[in-house]
C-alpha cells in the first residue's frame, strides 16, 4: 500500500505526469523527463502511472511489479539507470551490494571503487567471453561471500546476508585496498596452483591470469 506521503507527492504531480507526450513513454523518455525535475528518485517515482512503472520493471528484468512502499532510496535510484549500465549504480549504504528496486545484485566492481580500478578491469575483461567474465567476476563474488561466513563455537557455520547486523562489505574505498587485496590473491592462487590436483589446474590458472593481469592495469591505470 502507498503510503501517505507518497499518495500527497502523487496527487501533487498528476498534472506533471499528465502533461507527459505519448512519445516520451519509454525508458529513454521517462529518465529525460526525471533529469527535468528537481525530484528524489522515490519522489518521481510517485508521479508515473502504472504503464511507466511497468516499463522500469521490464528495463530491469524484475518479476513482480514496483512497490514504492518497498524500496529504499538506493533500490529507488538505481532504477533510473540503464540496465547493466555498471558506472552509474550507486551503493548508497556502501555494503558492497547493488539494490534496483527490491532486488539485490553483487557488481564488480562495486559502486564505490576508485575510477582507476573499474577501469583497470573493464581492460582486463574487454577481450573476454559472457562465460568468462562470469567467471572472473566469480573470482571477487567468493571474497564477498567469504567475508560473511562464520565459524561457530559447536564448528558450524554461519553464512549473513545483507541486512544481517553482522554482514561486511568486502572491499574497501581506495587503491591501497585494492592492491592489497589483489596480491594477497595473487599469492593464495599461486600457491593453489603449486598444492592442488591436476583437475584444478585449469581453473586455478584462469583466476591467477585474471587477477595478473588485473594487477598490470591497475599499475598502469594509476600511473597516467
């Protein structure tokens, strides 16, 4: 149920919205005209009908429809950018996880990273396959998830969620973070490779060439 703020910001600019042109009705148009407001995201949203809420719920491949109510102004924002459009998600409560709408998505890198780390590894997949980056992407997904595993007294884990008072974000705001943690995988990876079996090899090798090469453009992604 809409509640009554959002009902008041509703009935405050139905002339707004009605004013909008049939052409305008798309996800181009909509963010068009929310860039000619001066209107939070949760703000406008209140303004569009249920046809234009309809289109930022297909932009975003979400299954069930929007619900105001239900969002936070993080899940509200991100809404206004374009489908995997991974430079402008924000991460407004910085807990490593992107909200668009409800939903909940890990993006590496995230929101917060320096511009020199996103674009350190939009070089390192540029050549890759879907698989591929999945799988490099994988590589920092794993150091997010095992950051928020705990071992239990009784030798049980215990896995938090976001949302979970305990839950911690993973990565860090600054360069220094970065290279740390990159070399700190560096050296796990080369030991694996140098432990493990021989069924492990291939994938083993992957990561380490990734987080390698990831390390060689962030050098020269700082140097400029």
């Amino acid at each position: 149920m809409i509640n009554a703020v959002t009902e008041s910001l509703a009935g405050r600019y139905t002339e707004e919205q009605k004013s909008r042109s049939p052409e305008d009705n798309s996800f181009a148009g909509i963010l068009s005209d929310k860039q000619n407001t001066h209107l939070t995201a949760r703000e406008y949203l209140a303004t569009l009908s249920a046809q234009e809420l309809r289109i930022l719920q297909q932009e975003h491949r979400l299954a069930d429809a929007i619900n105001i109510s239900e969002l936070s102004n993080e899940g509200a924002e991100n809404l206004f950018v374009a489908w995997g459009d991974k430079r402008h998600y924000q991460d407004l409560n910085n807990d490593g996880i992107v909200e668009i709408g409800k939903g909940k998505t890990f993006i590496f890198p995230p929101p917060n990273a320096p511009t020199a780390v996103k674009d350190a590894w939009d070089k390192t997949v540029a050549n890759m396959t879907f698989s591929e980056r999945i799988k490099a992407e994988g590589i920092f997904l794993a150091v997010q998830l095992t950051a928020n595993i705990q071992e239990m007294p009784d030798g049980s884990y215990r896995v938090y969620s976001p949302g979970d008072a305990a839950y911690r974000n993973a990565f860090g705001n600054s360069l220094d973070f970065y290279f740390g943690m990159l070399r700190n995988l560096q050296k796990q990876l080369e030991k694996d490779l140098r432990t493990l079996g021989a069924s492990e090899t291939n994938n083993i090798s992957f990561r380490l060439g990734v987080v390698r090469e990831f390390i060689d453009n962030l050098q020269q992604a700082t140097i400029r």
